[in-house]
C-alpha cells in the first residue's frame, strides 16, 4: 500500500513543485488514513487545506482502495 500511496503523491507532486511546493508521505495508519507533511511553500500557502482536499486526498482516494482520507501532520 505504501507503494501505491507514493506513486498517487507523485501524480500530483508536479501541480506542488509548479508552485515550489511538495508533499511528503509520513505514515498510513490501520484506520486508513493517510498522513503527509506539506512542504515547502505549501506550508504557508493560505489555500493548503484546499490543495490537501481538491488535489492530494482526491487522488490517494481514488488510486489506493481502503484509504479514507488524508490529513496534513
């Protein structure tokens, strides 16, 4: 899972890097909950939140079955 859950980060990780940002796997819980650190610029970004939900979640979601949801640690 920890394979598929990085190969999704990577299909949004261009959108991150255009806007000099990245995101970072840091665990995947039991209750199928993703974990990730947003970096760089999107650490201070005041539509973050936004991009976890439209961008990251939407595609972890979609691309590894059983995850719930992802949250910014």
């Amino acid at each position: 899972m920890h394979d598929q859950v990085e190969k999704a980060l990577d299909s949004v990780r261009p959108i991150l890097h255009a806007d000099g940002g990245d995101v970072e796997l840091v665990d995947i819980l039991k209750n199928g909950i993703v974990q990730v650190r947003l970096i760089g610029a999107c650490q201070t970004c005041a539509m973050a939140q936004m991009t976890l939900r439209n961008r990251i979640e939407y595609a972890v979601k979609k691309q590894v079955p059983g995850i719930k949801a992802v949250e910014a640690v």
